[in-house]
C-alpha cells in the first residue's frame, strides 16, 4: 500500500529538543532481536591503479593492508513501543529521543526537520498530530535506500534475518518501506515477491511521519560505506539462480548522470577483441529476475562503480573483478562486496573530467592494458 503524503503546510507543527543515541544505547533499556552473531571476514589485498593520487583513498588501503579481517558486530534490532518514523526513516522513541543509527544529521533531507543543538542534541520539527497505526512494523529504510545498492544490500537483508530470528508473527508485520520513483519501485515489488513476502508492505515517501504501536529497528548489519555484515550478504546471495553458463559481462554507466566513463566505447572494443565473448549490459533496463539471473552467470565483470555493481551479489565466488572509477571518489563499498564474495578484484581509477568526486572520467591506455592482463592471468586450479 503506498500512503498518501502528508499535507505539511495544513498541520501545525511542534518543535522538540532531542538526544542523539545510537542504538546500541538503548539496548540495555528495550527488547530486541538478535538478527545475526558478531563474525569477522578477511579483506585480503586488492589491486589499485590510479592515474590521479587520492590519499585519502591511499589511506584507506594502508588501513585495509594493516588490518585484513575485519570484525563486524552483533546485528540486532531493538523492538520500540510508540515511536514516530519521518522523513527518509529516521526514528524517534516514545521518550523524544532521536536513534542516531537512523539518520545523517548533515543529510539535505533530514536538514530541513532537525537541526544540530550542541554535542548529542538536535531540534526537530513535527506535526502536532501524527497518524497513530496500530500493530508492528519493520523499518526497511533509511537514507540512501531509494538506491538500487543501498536497497538491495542494506534494507532487503533485514527482512530474511527478522523472518529468521521471530519465533512467529512475521506474516503479520508491516514493512516499512521507501517509495522510489522510477525503476527501482517495481524492483521492490519484484525483489518482495522473490521472498515470499506475505506481509503488508507501505511504501512511505520522504515527507512520511507515522506513529507506531510497536517499531522494530534493525542496527549493525552494515555501516556505509565501510562493511556490509556477511549474514545481511548470505541472506541476499541466497537468492541468486542456479547458473547454467558462464559469461563475461561489460557493465555500462552510459545512461548515468555521474560517473560515466567517457571513452567507454573504445575501453569495451579494446576488451571485445581480446575476450569476444564478453558483453556489454545496460542494468537499468533489466528487471530484477534479469539481473539476478545475468551476474549468477558471471565470470568475470568489468564495471563502471555505479548501483548496478551491487549484483554482484548473486555472482558465483571466486570470479574476477574490475571496478571502473574517477579517481578523487572514495568509496570501499564495492571492495568490501567483492572480499566477501571472494573475488579476484581490481580498482581502477582514472583522470577525471572535473575536480568533482562523481565526475565523469576516461582511461588511459596505459589502464585499459592492465584491465586486459588483469583478466587474461591464469587462475587457480
């Protein structure tokens, strides 16, 4: 069910002063789930090559060479009784309380309801009168998760593991969920019908405010753009076709508004001649099952870093990898995917067309050649 958004300017409105606590805080204090146990995973060493220096990304992967098993916490979710849900998902307890683990406080989308008063309090905005709804809900939504990646490998993880760690009662939660325009709504619905789902969903816009008899708020299953938690990953990766073929797939950001690579039909045939085999994909034109069954498929996978990488969930471990990037944007998250999957994996960053982090970029011959030898070493076994 998609609710209707809230008139704004018709209600008045109610300022609070808050605390900011993480979840974690409150979990002495309220009943909870534990979603997953605490596990740790290895991020073994992964090639970076760079026309432009980044030392921030430098940085990163001193970090990542210095410590390569990464720990990740207990996963949990805290169960909250009456609490109101605004905006993109942030969550305020029945006691004024806002959970940090729910919002980006110098997000523009939340800027314009809550505002920063000193170390660990906020102000926010609200209506007087928020709609009360009965029963228990499951937050599946958060900043970013109008995005096919943050979607898929934050938000949708969190309904296999709650349906996993409730004894009972889960076909008759609510799903609190974003409504995304565009593509990403009917990938949603796909994506629903894919588990089984039974419960009622609602689909909640950025304008959203809801009070809720009873909230379940999942936390520590991944914290962007650092780790994903290998349970939220096997949830997703459980849901990947048998495979019937391997392929070699080129996927493409020529629709995209960031990131494009601008030489990318020379970078494609350059790796057409040596491998004729691979092809070159528009993910945005394909529904969920295509994509699905297309990356359960994959051999090997030369990508521009875009949403669409993130499928690279449902390919088979042990393949090979090679991310495509500007090189001032720093970002872990598609590394972080690809150690967890075991994959071979690549980064390679070129010049970019403006000083922008998301800005579109080209590769020099120099980089193509070592895409190419990348993917032409021999494998093991």
């Amino acid at each position: 069910h998609t609710l209707p958004r809230s008139d704004e300017e018709a209600q008045p409105q109610t300022l609070h002063d808050a605390a900011m606590l993480r979840a974690g805080d409150l979990a002495e204090t309220h009943p909870g789930l534990v979603l997953a146990p605490a596990e740790a995973y290895l991020r073994p060493p992964a090639g970076y090559l760079a026309e432009v220096r980044n030392p921030e990304m430098e940085a990163l992967n001193a970090r990542y060479a210095a410590s390569p098993k990464f720990h990740c916490p207990e996963a949990r979710a805290l169960i909250l009784e009456d609490a109101v849900v605004f905006d993109a998902g942030t969550v305020m307890t029945r006691e004024g309380d806002l959970i940090a683990d729910t919002f980006n406080i110098g997000n523009r989308r939340v800027v314009n309801r809550v505002e920063r008063r000193g170390e660990g309090r906020a102000a926010l905005s609200l209506p007087v009168n928020i709609p009360r709804i009965p029963g228990t809900a499951l937050l599946c939504k958060k900043i970013g998760s109008s995005n096919y990646a943050h979607y898929l490998l934050e938000m949708l993880p969190r309904i296999p593991l709650a349906r996993a760690a409730m004894a009972e009662g889960f076909d008759h939660l609510k799903l609190i969920l974003p409504d995304p325009p565009g593509a990403l709504s009917a990938v949603i619905t796909q994506s629903l019908e894919a588990l089984g789902v039974r419960a009622q969903v609602m689909r909640t816009g950025t304008d959203f405010v809801g009070r809720f008899e009873r909230l379940i708020v999942p936390y520590a299953l991944s914290h962007h753009p650092h780790w994903i938690h290998p349970a939220a990953i096997r949830a997703i990766e459980a849901m990947a076709p048998q495979a019937t073929s391997q392929r070699r797939l080129f996927i493409s950001r020529q629709d995209a508004s960031k990131r494009r690579l601008i030489n990318e039909d020379e970078v494609f045939a350059r790796l057409q001649a040596v491998f004729p085999d691979m092809e070159r994909v528009f993910c945005a034109r394909l529904d969920f099952a295509e994509q699905q069954e297309l990356f359960a498929e994959a051999r090997d996978v030369v990508a521009v870093m875009g949403a669409s990488f993130c499928n690279l969930v449902f390919a088979p471990r042990h393949g090979r990898v090679v991310c495509l990037g500007p090189g001032q944007f720093t970002d872990l998250f598609f590394r972080n995917l690809a150690a967890q999957k075991e994959l071979d994996y690549l980064e390679v960053r070129g010049t970019p067309a403006t000083d922008r982090p998301h800005a579109a970029f080209s590769l020099s011959d120099r980089m193509i050649n070592a895409t190419i030898a990348f993917l032409k070493e021999d494998r093991p076994g």
